[in-house]
C-alpha cells in the first residue's frame, strides 16, 4: 500500500458523503487507503460511511470518545501504507492538497510535510487569536518553528508516525514529537475551507489543556530520557540553599539567642526538605523511565539506516 489516509470523525455524517466523493477525485490513480476512525459518534456517522465508502475504506469505531488524539493513534496503528496523510473530517482541509504535499515530500526527501491553513475559514476572536498565541508560544517554547500547529492535514512516512507516541491531547504537538524522532519536516500552504456541516468541536476551553500539555511536552523534549537532571538538579540546589540558611541560623543562634519567630527559619527547613523530595523524586522518575524501556525492549534512540560498506577490490 502506498498511501494510508487516517480521518478522525466524531459526529460528522452530514460531511461524510462529499469527503469520501472528494477524497475519490483527489487520490484517483494513486494507490490508496482510507481508514476512518470513528470517536464514539452518537449520530448516523458509521451508516453514512459504510453507504458512501469505497472498497478501500475501512472503519474503526471505538467504543467510546476517547478524544482526537487516541483516534488517530488507533488509524495510524491501523495504516498499512508507506506515507500516511492525517486529514480532518470536516471538509475544513481540502484532500486535493494530498497530492501536492506528497510531490513536495519526494522532490525534498522529507519524512514530513506540516499544511499550513492559508486564508484560514474560522472565526477570529475564538479560533484565530488563541492558535495564533498557541503558535507562537510552542516555537519560542520548544524551538520547533513551525507556523501553524492546529493544522491536521499532514503527510509522514509510515516509520515516523508509528513511533510518535500519541497519547492525551498531544496531536498539537505532533511536529515536536516528529522533531525529537529526528524527522526532516517542511512545509506548505493548503486550502482552507468554511465548515460544511455540523458544529465545532473546539472552543476556549482547550487553551488550558494546550498549556498544560506544553509543560508536559518540555519535560518530553528536554529530560524524558534524564529526569535525573531536572528534578536531582533543582532539589541540589534548593538543598544546598536551604542547609546554608540553616547553618547561618545556626551560628546566630549559638551567638545571638533564640532564632525561633524569625520567618527565615522556616525558609531554611522549607527549602531544605523541598530539595530532598525533589531529589527522590528524581530518582523514582529515571527509574520509571529505566522500567518504560527495559520492560518493553525499547531503545532510547531510532536507527535511520544502515550501511554495509563493501570491500575494495
């Protein structure tokens, strides 16, 4: 299979016989799959796509709504293609840009091509305001500088979705998960449109879980594989500070008399048992992550290829 195309849906039947119609003109002549993964849709969702769907396409229902994330964990799991495309299933993202993001990732040898929503369709205080400030906050934050995160529509070679390790609400993050892979990424302008039918599923509620994952996805991005060095560092230092306090208070005390009221005191002990929980902490974290790879004989890197180099003759 050459293709896998991977459609998240949750209540959307009144967009499922124009996409499978569009998705069918677009990738014609392509070898193709499209795997739609149904969220727990309350509606005639599944029905719409068993009466228009082709004999390339396949279904996933779970059993209840997990969240967008987890949906296109299980079509990327399901995906049996080369390069698989993650596409909305709105009508928002237009499938005729597939096969230019595909031309764009062979004539460069990408491992990902990101879309960029050009003449974005949504409402500007709700939608346009806080992706643009959740844009720019993940690039100053993580240094991945891609220009827009909340695009679904985007195109990877099968080994680069299958190791990003989707879970929660990480499918924002996805070029940060692709990035600390190793994957060469690009991107391109894509056709936005006005939603066909049904309603929104986003809204400002999902600004704290942004933020939240954020602080979830720096931990990732700069101590997963050493949590020693985050948590061990800190409470170092926070002990080191804490003692010192305390041996001054000591001194003041033998010299002076009593220290008691003195708010430092309590600074000193403060700081003092915050460093060596931290400390412990560090070590129940490396050795979690020691268990996560071991466990499961994960490896705390990806081989790209390898070369065999053949003897002079």
């Amino acid at each position: 299979m050459f293709l896998s195309v991977v459609i998240p849906v949750m209540n959307e039947e009144g967009n499922i016989a124009l996409l499978t119609s569009r998705i069918a003109e677009a990738l014609a002549g392509i070898e193709h799959e499209v795997i739609f993964v149904d969220d727990g849709s309350s509606d005639r969702t599944v029905a719409e796509i068993e009466a228009y769907g082709s004999p390339v396409t396949r279904v996933l229902v779970l059993n209840r709504n997990y969240g967008q994330t987890t949906a296109m964990a299980a079509g990327i799991d399901a995906a049996e293609g080369e390069l698989i495309v993650m596409l909305d299933g709105d009508m928002q993202n237009d499938p005729r840009d597939i096969p230019l993001m595909i031309q764009c990732m062979q004539e460069g040898n990408w491992d990902v091509v990101a879309g960029i929503r050009a003449k974005r369709q949504d409402g500007f205080l709700l939608r346009k305001v806080p992706s643009k400030i959740a844009n720019w906050l993940i690039r100053r934050s993580t240094g991945v500088h891609m220009k827009d995160y909340g695009c679904t529509l985007k195109l990877f070679r099968s080994d680069v979705a299958k190791s990003l390790g989707l879970y929660g609400e990480l499918h924002r993050y996805i070029p940060v998960l692709a990035s600390m892979y190793g994957a060469r990424m690009t991107q391109m302008e894509v056709r936005h449109h006005s939603r066909h039918a049904g309603v929104s599923k986003y809204g400002l509620g999902r600004t704290f879980k942004v933020a939240s994952d954020l602080m979830l996805m720096l931990f990732f991005q700069k101590y997963g594989q050493r949590p020693m060095h985050l948590f061990g560092g800190s409470g170092l230092a926070l002990f080191l500070v804490g003692v010192l306090i305390n041996l001054y208070l000591l001194v003041e005390k033998i010299m002076v008399g009593s220290i008691g009221g003195r708010p430092l005191l309590f600074v000193g002990v403060l700081l003092t048992f915050t460093g060596i929980q931290l400390i412990t902490t560090g070590f129940m974290a490396d050795l979690i992550m020691r268990t996560y790879y071991e466990s499961q004989n994960k490896k705390p890197y990806n081989i790209k290829k390898q070369i065999l180099v053949q003897p002079r003759a």
